[in-house]
C-alpha cells in the first residue's frame, strides 16, 4: 500500500498456495525510518482523505450495519431472530453467516474498488473495520478456509480476496487458515441466475484437499444468495467437518 492513500503494487503469485499478507511498512526500514516516515506521510482515512489512519473514526462509523434482529441463519434484516421462511423452507449448508455490515454504500464502493480497481490499500482498512465492529467475537473456529477462485480467475484478478480477509482476521484473533479448498472448474457468473440455476453453475465446482478440523469458518467478502457458500459448507461437511460457518464482510440486502 502507499503511505500517502494511493494503491500499492506489488507482485503477487498466481495460485492461492501463497497469496501474500499486503504490509503498509517495507521490511527493510528500520523502526526511527518508519516513525519518520509516518510523519512525513501520515496515513490517510481511505473515504475522506483525513490523516490518522486507514479509516477515520467518522467514517467507520458511517458504514451501514445490518439490523439486530436478522435470521440466526444466514443473518437476513427481519422483525424478529427467529429463521427466515427460506432458511425454514431449505436448510443452507452452514450454521450462521456473520457480519456486522451491510452491503450498501459507502461500504460497496469499497469493496468494489478493492476487489475489481486492484486497491489492495483497502484490504487492512476493510479487514479491520469488521474486527472493529464486534462487541462480542463469534464463535472462533479450529480454522478458517476463504472461498477458493479457479486459477483462471485468480490469474486475470491478480489475488484471492477472501484468502487476504482470512489471513487478516486469522492473523488478530490467532485462528489457522487452510487453503484447503480447490476450485476445479471455473463456473460462470452467478449474477443474474436464479437459486438453482447458482446451485446447478456450482455443482461438483469445489474439492477438499488435506484433512480439516471438525470446526471451521467459510470465508468471503459478500454473502449474497449464500449459495456459494452453501455448497461449499456442504462440500466441506463431505469432507468430514461437523460443523461450517460463514464469515463474511458485508450480506447484500
């Protein structure tokens, strides 16, 4: 990232096996070098331009949070917390979605520019303001596992966006991330399908590899449909965990 606000370009490898941890200090400064140049070129809020930090106080608190009544499912808004009539009518492969936010502006702007303009200096900003948003954590996993993308698709975007918000949010509350989950055929777009359509475009997309612990944590940037994560929650059950929930940075509404 540039200490100044702008996007950071680094080298980054084409495969998920190592996708690189984004760092906003060069390794080879030293720690007066660092404190200089903070000072010269003091962090810059990513929304309002303001210096102090990645996202300022004022606009972290402007980034739209889901209701506190939603389905204990997959956390769709409701009147109440009782599970919503899709999650009744169709058991999703997972236990719970969490996420603090909602996926509306400003907050989607942000991801979109993240995760399709190549502004890998949003990924801290987003990773931590999620960490930020708890009052009390989730329930912590043995392990986490992001949402894999086909190597083709890895290739065109230059990195995994789900696999730097689990190292991230792995890194702050010391939970393993296993890159355990392969996809081996590159779907379509889900845009614009419908339920089981996705479900069909995703059927026998996603493969195990290595033992997991029985507990783990699906990883994402956006739960929309939740039928990505549903199938692989399912896959991941096949596969011998016992129990697959999902985190994610933002539910569409």
């Amino acid at each position: 990232m540039s200490t100044a606000g702008g996007a950071r370009t680094i080298k980054i490898p084409l495969t998920d096996n190592d996708l690189p941890m984004p760092d906003t200090r060069p390794r080879l400064l030293s720690t007066p070098l660092l404190s200089l140049r903070d000072w010269i070129f003091p962090e810059r809020c990513r929304l309002c331009a303001a210096p102090g930090a990645a996202l300022c106080a004022d606009c972290f608190g402007e980034l739209p949070r889901l209701t506190a009544t939603r389905c204990p499912i997959c956390a769709r808004p409701q009147a109440d917390n009782s599970p919503c009539g899709a999650c009744q009518r169709q058991a999703p492969g997972f236990a719970a979605v969490y996420t603090p936010f909602a996926y509306a502006a400003p907050l989607d702007g942000a991801i979109q520019a993240w995760k399709f303009g190549g502004r890998l200096d949003w990924t801290l900003a987003l990773a931590e303001a999620w960490l930020s948003a708890w009052q009390q954590p989730p329930a912590l996993p043995q392990a986490l596992v992001p949402v894999p993308l086909h190597r083709k698709r890895l290739r065109e975007r230059g990195f995994n966006q789900a696999a730097l918000l689990a190292r991230c949010w792995g890194r702050a509350w010391d939970i393993p991330v296993r890159l355990a989950a392969r996809r081996q055929r590159d779907t379509a777009h889900q845009v614009g399908l419908r339920a089981e359509q996705r479900r069909h475009n995703l059927r026998d997309a996603f493969r195990i590899h290595g033992p997991l612990p029985e507990q783990v944590a699906i990883v994402d940037d956006v739960f929309t449909t939740g039928t990505t994560a549903s199938v692989l929650a399912e896959t991941l059950r096949a596969a011998g965990c016992r129990h697959v929930d999902v985190w994610v940075l933002a539910r569409a509404l």
